[in-house]
C-alpha cells in the first residue's frame, strides 16, 4: 500500500512558473514546488527599513489565506484484493492544491484494503476571489502490466464542485444521487483470456449542505469501492464438479441489498402526481418525524416538498435490481404487500393511477412491483446457470392499513414469473437452505429460495442502529454474534447500515435542507462502513462459525460489501 499527498504551491506570491509546475506521482512523500526563497544580502539601514513593508504587508495575506474558509469531504475507499492481484489499482483523490492517491497491487503482499482520509477544499487555493468553487474529483487507474504506464487505463473519473465558503455542492457528474450508478467494465480485450474479467465500481456523493449545520455530518461524504463483478461469483468460486460442491449451502456468506424495492421513486411519483403532495403524511406513517417537519413548516409547505420527504426517508439503493445481483447480492428480503387504503382507493379513479398489484412497502411509501422483482430475479438466473438467489417475505413495519397478499397472490406471482424458466428452475425452500449441499441444489435446479418470516438472527435494533458515526452497531456486533445467539437459526443477519432515518432531526434537516445529493440515508454510508466492513472482515469468522449461512446486508449495495462476503466465503469454505 502507497498513500501519497501532493501538496501544491499555497503561495500567493510565488511566480507563475513555479506554481503551474505538475507534481510527480511517483514520489512517496509529501512534495511542494515552492522554492525556498534565498536570503536577501545586508544593505544600508534605511534601505531595510523601505524593503521591511513588502514583508508586513505578505505576513498580513499569508495571516488572511489562514483564516479563510474550507469544506471538508471525508472519503473512505476500498480496493479489492483480487483486483489488486490483477497488476496495480490506483484511487486518486484530487482538489484544488492536494493530491492523494491510494494505491494496491499484485507486487506489495501487504497491501491494504480500505483506505480513509478527510481532504479540504480550500479557499485560499481557489485564484478566483469572487468564485470560490474547487473541484473535488476521484479517478479509478488499472494497470495489468503492473509497471508504470504499461496497460495502463482510467475506469472511471468522477467530479464535483464544491464551494469553500458556503460548502454547497453542485454541478459535475456527482450532483444528483440517481446520476451516481456502479460502472461495470471489461478488463481484458474481447478473446484474451478463457473468461474475461469484470471490474465494477460502486461509488456516491452525499452533500452535508451549508456550513454551520450540526445535525448530520459536517463534512461531505463520499464512498468508492473497486471490486470484481459478482454476476458469477458461485460459479467461479464453487466451479461445477468441484469438491466445493459438496459443501452445504449454509456455508456461505452472501453479500445483500437492504431494502432493495427502494431504488426508484417511480412509484411514489405516481402517487403523488395523482393525490398531490398532501398525501405524504399517509405515506410516511410515521408522527414523529411529520411532527419534527410541521414544527418548522406549514401543511401547504410540507406538500410541496413531498417528494424530498419521501426519498430522504425511503431511498435505500440508487441501482437497478440487475445491477445489484451482478455487484454480487445473492439474498433479498421484500415486503409485498398492497398501496395504504386510502391511496389504493384513490388511484383507482381515472387514468395515470399507480396499477392495482403488490408493491415493496416502506412504511406505506410503495417501491418496486413485486412482479418486477420476480422477473427480474428469474432473468439474472436464466442467464446465470450456477448462480442460486435467495428471497425472505417479511412484513414487518407494513402498516395494517396495507393489504397483505393471499396464498392464492403468492402463488400466481411466482408462477407468472417461471413461466418463462419452464422446468429450468425449481423453487426451493428453508429446508433447502439448511441442509442442501450446493452441487444438490444445482443438479435439483432450486436456485430460487423462497422463504416467509424464517427464524433467523438479525444484528439490527432501533436504538443501535440509529448512529451517524456507525461505533454503536459495530459494539453491538459482538454482543450479538455468539453462537448462544445464532445455534439453530436459518441465518444469521449482519446489517452494516444506520437508520438516522429513526433520528427525527435528522430526517428534517436532510428534507428541508434537501438537494439532488443529499439523503439522512446516504449521509452516514462512508463513515459506517469504514468501520463495520473491516469489523465483519476480521472477525465474522471467530463470532459466526462456519456452519450457519450468514448475510451481510447495506445500503446502497456496494463492492466493498460484497467483496468482504466473497472473501469470508472462500475462507468458509476451506475450513
């Protein structure tokens, strides 16, 4: 592992051609192209006496740059030790005067893994003095070839503008969280290799707003995780005919999207383009946060900005369903259940009503159809013959205004989804999970697993869970994990995500002071899996053993979290 910080010239002063000089990347220390400026000779004593007021009048700027303002963005950053085995994977981090790179590969064995570091955007490195916009950026580098410049190439390079005065982030290609996708890409050319290789990175945005604010955190968020593509992370790492094979499916730990019916506000647009903004309270359900709202706002006020309530409240992932399974899901739970009553009725009259079907409930905040989830699960696995997903239906937090499903909904909507799989695939059970080897549920086709409310071991509480820091959940991890807990559970259910969406104040502010970046959900990502992804790394397989299937869940699915669950697999599977 390199870290390497590239301080620029900071000087005012200094000339022209000393301050548009590049910094070399290949240097390990902190560097500046600020000469140290020679010492004048002695002169006549009233000649210095002239010469001194220059020097106050520098010593005044240099006391005015000090105290001007910054924005600070804290970034923490994973890098995959199997892409690292590929030759050298760079992330670097650049603002206006800081450069800092964070770097893994192939030839240093003591590589890290995740990489932290909070960088400023300071006004006193912004030329303009009206503009004090800097550009913060990160840019993903593979090289293959492992040597400097050879096979080297840019996956991906992200940016954003952020104001060093009144912190306000805007503009580039991080400005809205939906513009934020995972970016798969091929590493090797087409015909080079037995079975080319896929890299995805998992990257977000979260703008902390104005300075001054002391709800959420101060400092902007931003999270980039480089992992390999999961899309057949069982094939690959359970090859069939292999003596993996014979393991028991329980074996693994598969990464999972929490929530992941909440990637789209289609749905809830709809409702809203049809009852108006005033039906929010309904949707949300919850008084406690409607009532930390109205204490700073009026109803009318409110209705306008529904749909900043909504997804500060509900938005839990920004991918499409495929996406997630090809970073590497294999779990998901979801919560089919009916519109709330009242909206149900309602869009119902007229046209351009949100259809009458099961949807994801969060809360009473519809999400994905749950004939789309099915379908699309279905088509990943049609298309991935080696690769076995598993569903829980839950219900719990749907309020009872919502209907649940009848056996009878159940059974047709899984069955409309097979229709297109004919006898390809078998649907499995909790029996199944338990006690199946992975070759059995191969060779019986049942690499769909349906299960309801199964008993399992869950690490999340209300109270725990509800951080903006992360350190209660990973205290709680220990606590929870023991086998007293987990002996004869189906699973065993790590959460890595908070729920400041259980903080009242915290929902408001990020809804009243909402922009296309900024999410309660979104605002805590970075700094808590800085903590409980090394946490899970190092000690999951001490406080799980190695003969429950586990899970391990996040928001906003990212490669960090899925490679962490590959890597504990391979060890699982070993043992």
């Amino acid at each position: 592992m390199r870290l390497k910080t590239f301080i620029k010239d900071r000087n005012p002063f200094s000339s022209s051609s000393s301050s548009s000089k590049a910094t070399s990347p290949s240097s390990s220390t902190p560097t500046t192209s600020n000469p140290t400026p020679t010492p004048a000779p002695a002169t006549p004593s009233r000649t210095s006496s002239a010469s001194s007021k220059p020097n106050i009048f520098r010593k005044m700027s240099f006391k005015i740059q000090e105290k001007l303002p910054s924005k600070g963005i804290f970034v923490n950053a994973y890098i995959s030790p199997t892409v690292a085995s590929w030759g050298t994977c760079s992330i670097t981090l650049s603002v206006p005067g800081e450069t800092v790179v964070f770097s893994s590969s192939s030839a240093d064995k003591g590589s890290k893994q995740f990489f932290s570091r909070a960088i400023e955007v300071e006004a006193r490195n912004i030329p303009s003095l009206f503009d004090k916009k800097g550009r913060f950026s990160f840019r993903v580098n593979l090289n293959l070839g492992g040597g400097e410049g050879a096979g080297d190439r840019v996956v991906t390079e992200q940016w954003i503008d952020v104001n060093a005065v009144t912190g306000l982030a805007t503009g580039g290609t991080m400005d809205s969280i939906a513009a934020t996708p995972s970016i798969f890409a091929w590493v090797d050319p087409e015909g080079t290799q037995p079975r080319r290789r896929e890299v995805v990175v998992t990257y977000g945005f979260y703008e902390s707003g104005p300075a001054g604010q002391n709800v959420l955190p101060k400092r902007h968020q931003c999270y980039i995780a480089v992992s390999p593509a999961g899309s057949r992370w069982m094939e690959e790492m359970v090859p069939p005919g292999s003596w993996q094979e014979n393991r028991r499916f329980r074996r693994l730990v598969l990464p999972s999207a929490h929530d992941s019916g909440m990637n789209s506000m289609a749905s809830s647009t709809k409702v809203l383009g049809k009852m108006g903004g005033a039906v929010v309270g309904t949707l949300v359900h919850d008084n406690r946060i409607m009532a930390e709202i109205a204490d700073t706002i009026s109803g009318p006020a409110i209705a306008l900005i529904a749909p900043n309530i909504i997804y500060s409240l509900a938005m839990t992932q920004k991918d499409s369903l495929d996406a997630m399974l090809r970073i590497g899901a294999r779990y998901f739970e979801f919560r089919p259940a009916y519109c709330h009553a009242a909206v149900r009725q309602a869009m119902q009259k007229g046209k351009d009503g949100l259809p009458d079907r099961l949807y994801f409930q969060h809360g009473a905040i519809p999400g994905m159809g749950y004939n789309v989830f099915l379908a699309d699960v279905v088509a990943f696995l049609l298309a991935h013959q080696q690769e076995i997903v598993v569903v829980q239906l839950r219900w719990d937090g749907v309020p009872n205004e919502c209907a649940k499903p009848s056996d009878q909904d159940k059974r047709e909507y899984l069955a409309k989804a097979l229709e297109r799989a004919g006898d390809r695939i078998v649907v499995g059970n909790e029996n199944d999970l338990r006690n199946a080897t992975i070759g059995e549920l191969r060779r019986a086709k049942k690499r769909l697993i349906m299960m309801e409310s199964v008993d399992s071991l869950s690490t999340y509480t209300d109270e725990g869970n509800a951080t903006l820091d992360g350190q209660s959940i990973v205290d709680a991890f220990p606590r929870v994990l023991t086998e007293n807990n987990w002996r004869g559970k189906a699973f065993i259910n790590i959460q890595c995500q908070a729920t400041a969406t259980n903080i009242p104040r915290a929902v408001a502010y990020s809804v009243l002071e909402a922009g296309t970046t900024s999410s309660c959900i979104l605002a805590t990502k970075a700094i808590c899996d800085s903590k409980t992804l090394p946490w899970c790394r190092d000690n999951v397989l001490a406080t799980c053993g190695f003969d429950t299937l586990v899970v391990m869940m996040n928001d906003f699915l990212d490669g960090a979290t899925a490679d962490v669950a590959f890597q504990l697999c391979k060890q699982r599977l070993m043992a």
